[in-house]
C-alpha cells in the first residue's frame, strides 16, 4: 500500500461534505410541520429553544417573537399575562430572554436582575444612569405583577434547595448510622468539616457518599479517639475513687477533654490524665475510623490510678484529723467547708496544687481565715469589714476594737462568745459617742454666740433629737448643738469626707488624727489634747464659712486673737485695719516679683505676681510640698514681721519662687511669646563659645 500524507490521509477521512450535513439537517426541519415542531418544543424549557433558535437560520425563523412557541411555554410557565396595551412593548420571548440569560445589557457586568420598568437585564450602577420610560398604566401593573411572580420563584427555588439539603443532611446521617459500629450524630456534630458537606443542593449517591467518607475519616477517626479515650478514663477515675466524696471528683465529666487549659484539675491530677491519654492513644494507635475500638482493660491502670488520685484527699483527712485532734471545737467550721462549695475549692486547690511540706500549714491557715470571717460576719454585716489584706471595720472605732481583743478572734481557743462580743463592741461606741458629745460640749461652752445658726428649722432641730448621743447633750441650745455638729460632721465620718479644695492646711489630716484621739484605748486616752486638736479644726471651718477670705486675711485675725471664742465681727476701724493688712502683704509680694524679674534670665510674665498672691492666700491647687514653702513665705512677709527685707525673701525661697516661674514659663501660651527670647540667649551662648 503506497504511503499517504497527512494531507491525504485528511481528505479520505472526509466522507461526507459538511454542506451536504447542513443540508441534509435543513431538509429534515422542512419536512417537520411547524405545528408539529412548536409541539415539540412545548415538552422544552424555555432557555433551551432559546439556544435552539441560534442553531441556525431556519431554526432561527421557526423561534422568532411572533412564533406560537412562544405563547404555549409562556402559558406553561404561569407567568402573569401580558396586558393587550402592551403588546408592542414586549413580547412573550422577550420575558423569557430576560429571565433566562445573564449579563447586564449595558456593560460586561454579570448580573440577573432584571429591571422591568426598563425591560432590560441591567446592574446597579446601570439602573442609576437609565431613564425610565412613560408607558401606560396597564403596563405598570403587569411589572408590579412580573416583580411579584420572580419575588415568589425565588423564595420557592430557596424552598426547595432548603429541603435538598435538608434531605442530603438526613440521608448522610443515615448511611453513617447503617455502618459496623454506627457513627452517631454526635460524632458527625463534632467533625469541622460535616457542616460543609452537607450544604450543597445536591442528593446523595453512592459515589458522592464515598468522597464524603473519604473526607471526614480523619475527623470522625479523631473524635471517636477522643471520646473513647476519655470515656476510659472517666470509668478509671470513678472505680479509683470509689468511698471518697463526688465533691472531689465532679469535675471529671466535663473537663477531662479539655486539660491542656481547664483550671479546675490539679497539678498532678492532670499530669496523671495526660500519662493516660498517652498510653490510650498507644492502644488505639492501630484502629481506622470505621473500625470497632477494643473494649478498656481497666486493671491494667487501676493501682497507679489509686495512688495518685486517692493522695490529696488522704492528705486532707489526714490534715483534718490532726487538727481536730489539737483544736475540737472546729469541727463545725470544718464542716461547713463540705457543704459550701467556693470553700470546698480552696480547699482542694491546697491538697492539690500545693506543695506537700506546705498543705498542714496552708490549711491551718484558711482555717484560721476562715474562722475570723465567721466570728466577725456574726457581729457585723460582711459590707462593713474586711479581713484581707489586713482586718477593717468600717465603723467609726471598729478596726481599734478588734485589735484591742484580738485574743478574742484567735482561732486556736474555744473562748469565743458571740453576745458577749457583741455587748463589748456596744459599750466601745458608747465610749466613743461619750467623747464626740464631751467634744461638742466643750467646745459650745466656748464658741461665741454669734456664730450659732438662728436660722435653723424645727425639723432641723426634731432630727437632732434622734441620734444617740443627744441624750448626753440635751441640757444644751439645741441650735448651738447643731452648728457645732455641723463643722465637726467630718470627725465621725469614714467615707464621703468633703473638704474645702485645695486642702492648703491638710483638713483631711486633721480629721484622721481627730479621730486617733477619739478612738484611742482608755488607758491612752488623751481628752486635753483632743480638745486642741478638735479645737483649731473648728475654728478653720468656722473661719471658711463665716469669712473665707484666705490665709492672708485669716492671719489679720490671728494677729488680732478672734477666733470662734470671740466671733469675727469687725468693727469700721477693724475693717479699714484689715484692708490695709491684705494691701501690705499684697505690696510686699510685688516687690518680690520685680527683684526676681530683674534676676532672673527671663522676663517673667505679668501674671506672676498674681500667681503669686493666689499662692501664698492657699487658692492654688498644687502638691502639698508647694503649700508648706507657701506658707513659710507667708510668715515673712505679713505685716507683723518686722525685719521682712526683700532680698532676704528672694535668698529664703529663690528655689520656690523659681519654680514658679519655671512652671509659668513651661506654659505653651508663655513658650510662643518667649520662644524667640530663648532662641536668641542660645544663640549668644553658642558663640561666646
């Protein structure tokens, strides 16, 4: 046989001319009646004779918008009926295109929104820049009805494919559950990838149920291993503890699987569930996922188990019996550990996590602690005292009494009697509010009469009568009683103690060393001293409210000896006395501003020497340190000394009055005005060098 190209080869492989097929296809077609052929058609889904009708030409001229085809699948399809008016608007294939293409009309966006107001498939940013076009009424009501009915096959078509997958999730479920041993639902929950096959709208086969197997094996294989191995150790766990209290093991169902961050196991507890999980896994190290695990040899681990789970409760009976055997009457305390559970806690975390040489001591400690706690809840509620970091009572007295009998509190003696504690700490308030109303007594006995409210209301003065020391203070003018009661109100407070801001003569300090002198223990107790201390806490507050003029004048009223035992009433010549006593100290201070301008690098601002003034009469907020030097300046330069110099004042307190100016200076408003001063000082100190 002579050989053949490839070319030759090519054209004795044609056997029949592609026009010929063509032909041959179009004569079949022409012999097809068109009724017969739109019958045909009818048995088709509209998309289909959409790409039918671009097969060629006389399929194209059999699928045309005027073909009958066109109106049975229309029909067919129940699609709302196109009005009469708008027949030469749209036609039936026209629906059809809309519905069954993709791809806006307007830009190579992918899109099946169709927009029919417009009549045409367009996407968002299209819709935006179309106008739409006046048709008649008609016509608009059959797009509300178009919107509808594509509304409707949506939510029908979301229907169905919710029942799919509901279908495929039951049928997996199924075919899991036929298998030798059965994986369960809760298997199956537990597998990170079982919510993913079950989403896709498509039934299971035999051959989509192979790939789903082959998928999950791994997962299903990893949480059958790890309920297995869990469930082992759980039935260990519980034939190890078996006489021993569920309370010391109630942990076990729900965190064995989590160890590695459960904080409820102890430290060698989890260290033995790790060991076992590591020998659980070595068994069932050999086993595929779909084969049935072994069943658990628990002899295998049960003395080891013994061992180390039964030590820390051991060790606590063995605790418990040592101290009952030295202190019996805590034996309810410690009964009452087993009944509640946050106690029950700490104590297990000592015979748990805590070193052995440590657990006695530990647990004799909270012992300890918590026998403190019980005694001092039966005497006050648990919002008034706290026993950590260190006991307080938050009464007035009350953490000074405790310590007072402490020996009471002492865990160690059965000495504790509850009434009899109660009775005691009655008597020390009743000490105390003999010493606040002894307070108040003296000092109404000396305070001026004009300094007592007389615009005080009945109900003001009923109020008085109910607290309990007044039954010490009723042969007194219930209105004297009430102003003096008034400026020392802070002296019985512990909380909510309002002072004046800025404290310039440490009124808080005052309070708390009032109330040392008031609680101090009997044979401490000093009352002459008590008297002076509350003595000038009185007469300050008395000065701020009846005056409040500042330290500047309240120095004039020193220097002149009123106080509240004589009133602050001035008369015109006192008046005029007072004025030029502020207006000296006023001079005294301008003249150390000027000597320190002329001194230091710097122009000082204009408002230092208001600053100054407002300083020295305590009307600046500043740390304590600042109101010590401001008070020391203040002595120098009041009236009634002598020997004030400027240059002395300047040399006594340069490093403060430079601070002051230093602070001004740091001020952003004062750097914007002297920055270019500071420029120029640098710039000349870098070429003298």
């Amino acid at each position: 046989m002579p050989f053949q190209t490839s070319g030759s080869l090519r054209r004795s492989k044609r056997l029949t001319l592609p026009s010929q097929r063509s032909a041959y296809g179009s004569r079949s077609f022409n012999i097809l009646p068109t009724e017969l052929f739109d019958d045909v058609c009818a048995y088709l889904e509209p998309v289909d004779v959409l790409n039918l009708g671009c097969v060629n030409r006389r399929l194209a001229s059999l699928t045309t918008s005027h073909s009958r085809i066109w109106r049975i699948l229309y029909k067919n399809a129940g699609l709302p009926a196109i009005p009469t008016t708008a027949a030469n608007i749209v036609s039936h294939k026209q629906v059809f295109s809309l519905i069954s293409r993709v791809g806006c009309s307007r830009c190579p966006t992918k899109t099946k929104q169709v927009n029919w107001r417009l009549l045409q498939r367009v996407c968002v940013k299209c819709t935006q820049l179309s106008e739409v076009q006046l048709w008649n009424k008609e016509f608009f009501e059959w797009v509300e009805e178009m919107k509808n009915f594509e509304a409707a096959r949506v939510k029908e078509r979301l229907n169905e494919i919710e029942e799919i997958k509901g279908q495929r999730h039951w049928d997996i479920l199924r075919r899991f559950g036929a298998m030798n041993p059965p994986i369960s639902e809760d298997i199956l929950d537990e597998c990170e990838g079982f919510e993913r096959v079950c989403e896709p709208p498509v039934p299971i086969t035999d051959r989509i149920f192979a790939n789903i197997k082959r998928l999950l094996a791994p997962q299903i294989r990893s949480v059958r291993v790890q309920e297995t191995w869990t469930e082992w150790y759980i039935q260990l766990h519980t034939i190890a503890m078996e006489g021993i209290p569920k309370s010391w093991n109630g942990y076990m169902s729900m965190d064995v699987p989590s160890i590695d961050y459960s904080e409820n196991v102890a430290g060698k507890d989890l260290n033995f569930i790790r060991w076992c999980r590591h020998e659980f896994l070595a068994d069932l190290d050999t086993y595929q996922w779909s084969d049935a695990f072994p069943a658990f040899n628990v002899d295998k681990y049960l003395e080891e188990a013994r061992r180390v789970l039964r030590a820390p409760y051991e060790k606590y009976v063995e605790a418990e019996r040592d101290i009952l055997n030295r202190m019996p009457h805590l034996k309810t305390i410690l009964d009452d550990f087993k009944d509640n559970d946050c106690d029950l806690e700490d104590l297990q975390d000592i015979f748990w996590n805590v070193d052995e040489k440590c657990q006695a001591e530990k647990f004799e400690q909270l012992i300890q602690s918590e026998v403190l706690f019980s005694r001092l809840e039966e005497l006050f509620h648990p919002n008034i005292f706290q026993t950590l970091p260190a006991v307080e009572i938050h009464l007035l007295g009350g953490t000074q009494w405790f310590y007072q009998n402490l020996d009471a509190f002492d865990y160690k003696f059965d000495s504790w009697n509850g009434d009899v504690m109660k009775a005691s700490f009655l008597a020390w308030q009743d000490t105390i509010a003999i010493r606040i109303t002894t307070v108040y007594r003296h000092i109404t006995a000396k305070c001026s009469p004009k300094l007592f409210d007389t615009n005080l209301l009945d109900n003001q003065i009923a109020q008085l009568m109910g607290p309990y020391e007044w039954h010490y203070l009723s042969d007194l003018d219930p209105r004297a009683v009430l102003t003096v009661r008034g400026f020392l109100e802070n002296i019985t407070r512990l909380t909510n103690i309002h002072e004046g801001y800025p404290d310039y003569h440490g009124m808080r300090k005052k309070v708390a060393e009032i109330q040392s002198l008031l609680t101090e223990p009997a044979a401490t107790f000093n009352e002459a001293k008590l008297f002076a201390e509350s003595s000038l806490y009185f007469n300050r507050k008395c000065y701020f409210h009846t005056i409040g003029l500042g330290l500047i004048v309240e120095k004039f009223y020193v220097s002149k000896g009123l106080d509240f035992t004589t009133g602050f009433d001035l008369d015109d010549a006192g008046v005029i006395e007072r004025r030029e006593w502020q207006n000296k100290v006023d001079e005294r201070l301008e003249a150390i501003a000027e000597a320190l301008n002329k001194n230091y690098m710097l122009v000082i601002p204009p408002a230092f020497s208001a600053r100054l003034k407002s300083v020295v009469n305590g009307s600046f907020c500043g740390q304590e340190s600042d109101y010590v030097m401001a008070k020391a300046l203040l002595m120098d330069v009041l009236p009634s000394n002598t020997l004030f110099g400027v240059d002395k004042c300047l040399k006594v307190h340069e490093d403060f009055l430079n601070g002051m100016a230093n602070k001004m200076l740091e001020n952003p408003r004062y750097q914007e005005i002297y920055f270019p001063v500071f420029e120029s000082l640098w710039m000349a100190d870098v070429r003298n060098r």
